[in-house]
C-alpha cells in the first residue's frame, strides 16, 4: 500500500499533526487536573473538578486519540509499513511510544473515573511527576517522526 494516499498524503500528514496537538494539549492538562481534583477531595469543588475532567475527555481527549491513530495508521501504511519497506526502524520505536502514551492516557482518564467515585491513592508528588510523562514522551516521539534517524 506505499503511497496510496496519492495527492491526499500532504494533507491527512496536516491533520494527523493538527490532532496531535489537541491529544498532546489533552493530555497536557488531564494530570493537573488530576492534581487539583485531588487536592479537593472531600471538598464542594472536587463536583467542579469531576465536571472539567469529564468535558476535556469528552469534547478533546476522546475525539482527538481516535483520529490521530486513523490518520497514523493511514501515514504508516502509505509510507509502507506492512510493505516491508527498509529504513522504517523508527515509525516501529514511534509506534512503541505512541502505544505507551494511549496506555498513559488510560491510565489518566482511569484515575479521573476513580477520583470522581471520591478514592485517590497516588502520593500528591508523585501525581505531579507522572504529569510530565506527556512531555518526555512528545520529545521523543517527534525526534523519531521529523529526524528519522535509523
Ligand atoms: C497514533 C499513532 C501514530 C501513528 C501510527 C503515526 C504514524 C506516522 C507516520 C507514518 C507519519 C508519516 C511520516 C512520513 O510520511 O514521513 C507520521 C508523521 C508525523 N507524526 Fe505521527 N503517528 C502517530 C502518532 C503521533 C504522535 C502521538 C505524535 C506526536 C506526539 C506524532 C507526530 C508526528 C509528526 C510531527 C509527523 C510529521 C513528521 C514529518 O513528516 O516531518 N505522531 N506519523
């Protein structure tokens, strides 16, 4: 399937991007969220809290995962991943850390889910920490997709 995307290719490579920031910005602001709503716990706010988290997952982190794996998965096979195309080696480490992150993001709407039933658990600092995971990971990830060093 290399090249199937003909003409379109430049274009699905824009929105696959463009979804990417809004994931990226998702999943950005989710764990501190997660800090504030726990840190409210047992308080009139954590409601307020509970009612943000459920919006972001809604209207930004649930649309924008969706489409930025369809629109992934059409990139990887117009650049021939199931072709058996050389030089792929970083698309498979990309890939690797693109699952991780979806991992992270469930892991991150799971607590959302847990504080809203009232039950924390994480160490406040260490909630903290776990929000820079997003970060690290989009350092990464990029460097493979825009330098393509092997
Ligand atoms: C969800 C699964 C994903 C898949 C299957 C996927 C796959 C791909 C593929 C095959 C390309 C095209 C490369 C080319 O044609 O040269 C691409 C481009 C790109 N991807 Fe992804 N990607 C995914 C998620 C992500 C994420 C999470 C990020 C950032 C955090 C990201 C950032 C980029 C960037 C910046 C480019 C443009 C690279 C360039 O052409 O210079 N992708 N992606």
């Amino acid at each position: 399937m290399t090249g199937w995307l003909g003409n379109a290719y430049l274009w699905v490579k824009a929105f696959h991007i463009i979804f990417v920031i809004f994931w990226m910005a998702g999943l950005f602001l989710l764990p501190r969220y997660l800090v504030h709503h726990q840190e409210a716990l047992g308080t009139p706010e954590a409601a307020a809290w509970e009612k943000r988290e459920a919006l972001l997952r809604r209207m930004i982190l649930e649309p924008s995962i969706g489409i930025v794996w369809l629109l992934g998965i059409a990139l990887a096979l117009n650049v021939g991943l199931v072709d058996g195309q050389p030089g792929l080696g970083w698309l498979h480490v990309k890939l690797l850390l693109v699952f991780a992150l979806s991992g992270y993001h469930g892991w991150a709407v799971g607590y959302s889910k847990k504080l809203a039933r009232g039950r924390g658990g994480i160490a406040s600092r260490r909630l903290r920490l776990l929000g820079e995971v997003p970060a690290l990971a989009v350092i990464l990830i990029v460097v493979l997709a825009v330098v393509k060093p092997f």
